[in-house]
C-alpha cells in the first residue's frame, strides 16, 4: 500500500482504527487467550526527553491485540495520521527488543509499534486521535464481561455499570491529549522524586475500645481506622508502583506510614474499586497471607480477587445495599468514578463509597469520586445522618477538563464535607503517587484555602501524610 492511502484495518470488518497510511507495515499474530478480543492492551515503555525550544523525542509503545488472525500471522498495514509528517511509525519489532523481555500482558502480546515524533507534537497530538475505540454496541460484542453478569438495573446496563444521571469517563483521544499536549491547562508539575513524611512510621496498637476512633494514614487512599475493637484498611496498597506493570508507572515518593510487620490484626478490607492505586493484588495476598480478612468491595471485582488469591474472602454488593460483618454494618454508597485494569473492561466492575456503622459512631469512606453536584453527599445523609468522621479524596484533580468528572478538587471535598454535614474528615489520595498534573503540596494549600473561604477551622478537615494518627473527638 502506497504512502498516503488510507484503509481500514481489521479482520472482523468493523472499525479500530482507520489511518492514513505514512509508514510500516505490522505482523499480527495469534492470540493465545481467546478471551482477549481486539483491544489496545496497554502503554509501556513511554519515554520522553526534551530539548531546546519545541523539540522533542517522544515514544509510545502501544500493544494491540487482534482477533481473527491465524496462528503465523498476517502482514496488516499499519498506518497513522498526521498534518505535518513527521510520525514514523516502526512496526514489527520483537517485543522483548523494546520492553526488556516483557512479551506478554493480560495473556497475549500481539503487536508492538513504536510512534517517534522528531519535532514539535502536534502530529502526535492528531496521530491519538485515530486510535479509537470502537463503538459501544461493537464494544459489547468484542469485550464482553468477564466479571459480572445479570439483568439491568439502575446503575448496570447489562453489559457496563454507569453513573445514573452522571456522565462517562473520557475516552484515549482524550488521554492521549492530556498527556502530549503542550497547552498551560495540561502542564504537569515535576514532583521531587522522594517527598518524605515528618510523622516516623507509626506501630499502631493492636486493638482499642469502647468508642474509640482513631484513623492512620498508610499512604494515599490506604488508612487504617481502629473503630473500638475492630480494625479495618482501606484499599491497602504496599506496593512500590501503582500500575500492571512493575517497572514503569506511578512510584512511591514516601514509605508506607506503617510498615506491614506492625500491622495490628485486620477485620476488614474496604475495596472501593479496581484501579491499580486502589487495588493492589500483590498486597491483598499479603493480608489474605498473613491477616485472612474479609474483603467487602462492589459487584464484579470479587472475580479479579478470587482468580489472583485463592481462598479469598470477599463479599460484594451492589449501591443500596450492606452487609454485616463482626459488629460492623457497611453500607455500599455511591460514587460517581468508573473502573478498569485494562483497556477492554471498562466499567465492567462497579465502584462505591462505604457508610460504616460502628460502636464509635458512623463513618463514611470514599475512595474516589466526581462531585457530581453534591448530589451524593446530599442523599448519603439524608439517609444515614451525619457521620462522626468522613475519610474524603482531595487530590489527583488536575487538569479539570479531564479529571473533573471521576476526582474532586479541594474545594469540592470542603463542599461536600459541608453538605454531609460530617463532624471531621481525613483527607486522602494526594503527595504518594502523581496521578495527576498539580505539584505535590498543591492539594493541602487548596484544601487549607477552601476551608478558610467556608469559614471551616482546618483542624475538622486534616490532609494526613504517612505515618500520621487521628483522633477523632467524641
């Protein structure tokens, strides 16, 4: 095929992607997961270094499983867009050649293309529009749900749960814009590759009683809350990276506020959903190891659990309802968020917020969430009350074009602390990973700013770094 032409690949006959043809040519070959139907499996490798002025050298390397290709492969053409032709696109090079042997995720590898961009980025910003996903009567058909099936209902389509009346996550042309972009909005602050915390590793007692609350900060969305005698984690996460693979993707800028041999005996485990910086399986075997707790999570991510850890204990619910468990009730809430680990399961898990009756008084957790109008905090105390003590997110929010609709900014948080009507909060998910774009003490200085504006002494809304202890007035 001549360069400049255009086709449309795939052996199935529906759209993925549809390019102009500017160089290389690709060799499909088999998959041996037959679960594994056409996706973009994942990113590896993404390195970028800048030089003078607009100049840049950018890589991505973009894995793409297809269906319907015989054992031995097909010669595919592979092409991509660009206004200013100055993408290469480099196809058929050996996988191991590119990500240090790493020849296989999620069960097949099946190609392997390199996109350099020489100068400037506005090629590479058009060339991430053509990779698309298919559409969403295509996307049922090719990515069916693997874990979680049942009728419709109000937050479950049949195939994808959604948020009712809220609005999807953003789609890869839009990823990919956010991340190659050079406009102000999309700037990423460099955070310091070690950003240590003042509180020393904390050695939590082993139980306590009574009302006792007290809540310890792990590290982003992982705490520890002793509530009388029972002690629960939320998304624990020890890991070093939050990310499929173990040597790229978002790193550790401070050790665990508690070091895992202190651990005092764990009850339960909230999973709020199943991204990697909130469910860490290698840690979740841990505890099952070492501590065998009850994990209570949203419908569909048992399946990921009890595939990676045998023996797991895992109960699941749906919004509405609650389960009971060693003088606990949990109640499963909403959240306005998504889930996935990959690119072909999106949304097929759901996502919660938890209200937790204790002996100490009512406590609300939620892991991750769009504001969504306040909408959810509103009708979490309408039906519950007030809680003694709200664990709220606060960071990873910027840029708000992209991140609005699944995180809350600071000022958001301290609406929603209001509305809730909640006597004190934890403030979590901010300064141990960058998710995000905003610099790594932004998060704090907005939330202090937005408390200040409410009139809301910052003493009833803590931003806690690792190792950090609350206790939570009566």
């Amino acid at each position: 095929m001549a360069a400049g032409t255009s086709r449309r690949l795939g052996p199935v006959g529906v759209a993925t992607v549809e390019a102009k043809l500017y160089a290389g040519t690709a060799r499909l070959r088999a998959a041996d997961n037959p679960d594994q139907r056409m996706a973009v499996i994942g990113m590896v490798g993404m390195q970028e270094q800048e030089a003078a002025g607009d100049a840049h050298d950018s890589e991505i390397g973009i894995c793409i499983d297809y269906p319907g290709v015989e054992d031995g492969g097909q010669e595919v053409d592979l092409g991509l867009h660009s206004v200013d032709q100055e993408i290469d696109a480099e196809a058929g090079q050996r996988p191991a050649e590119r990500v240090g042997g790493h020849e296989r995720i999620a069960g097949s590898f099946l190609h392997f293309a390199v996109l350099r961009k020489s100068a400037g980025r506005r090629g590479l910003e058009t060339a991430a529009e053509t990779f698309q996903l298919p559409s969403m009567s295509i996307h049922r058909t090719l990515f069916p749900n693997r874990y979680h099936s049942g009728p419709p209902s109000h937050n479950f389509d049949g195939h994808a749960f959604f948020n009712p009346g809220g609005t999807a996550p953003r789609g890869f042309a839009d990823l990919m814009r956010w991340q190659f972009s050079r406009a102000e909005e999309n700037r990423r602050h460099r955070w310091p590759a070690r950003f240590p915390s003042p509180f020393p590793p904390n050695v939590p007692e082993r139980r306590l009683a009574g009302q006792a609350l007290r809540v310890t900060m792990v590290g982003h969305a992982t705490l520890l809350i002793q509530a009388g005698e029972r002690n629960i984690l939320t998304d624990p996460v020890w890991s070093e990276r939050v990310s499929p693979l173990a040597f790229a993707g978002p790193a550790r800028v401070n050790a665990p506020g508690i070091r895992f041999e202190d651990l005092p005996p764990i009850d339960t485990v909230l999973l709020t959903h199943n991204h990697y910086d909130h469910m860490d399986v290698a840690t979740l075997a841990r505890l099952k190891a070492e501590h065998d707790p009850l994990v209570v999570t949203p419908l569909g991510n048992q399946t990921i659990l009890e595939r990676a850890i045998p023996g797991v204990r895992c109960v699941t619910g749906n919004w509405g309802e609650a389960v009971r468990h060693g003088g606990l009730t949990i109640h499963f809430e909403p959240a306005h968020h998504w889930s996935a680990r990959g690119m072909g399961d999106r949304s097929h898990a759901l996502w919660a917020a938890f209200m937790i009756e204790t002996a100490a008084g009512l406590i609300y957790h939620v892991g991750d969430t769009g504001f969504h109008g306040g909408r959810h905090y509103r009708e979490v105390r309408a039906r519950h009350g007030a809680p003694r003590l709200a664990i709220l997110p606060f960071g990873a929010y910027e840029p708000r074009w992209f991140m609005a609709d699944v995180h809350q900014n600071p000022a958001e948080a301290v609406e929603g602390f209001a509305l809730l009507g909640a006597a004190h909060a934890a403030g979590h998910h901010w300064a141990t990973f960058q998710l995000t774009n905003e610099a790594v003490t932004a998060p704090r200085d907005a939330l202090h700013a937005a408390l200040d504006v409410a009139g809301i002494d910052r003493t009833r809304f803590r931003p806690m770094l690792p190792g950090e202890t609350f206790d939570v007035p009566a």
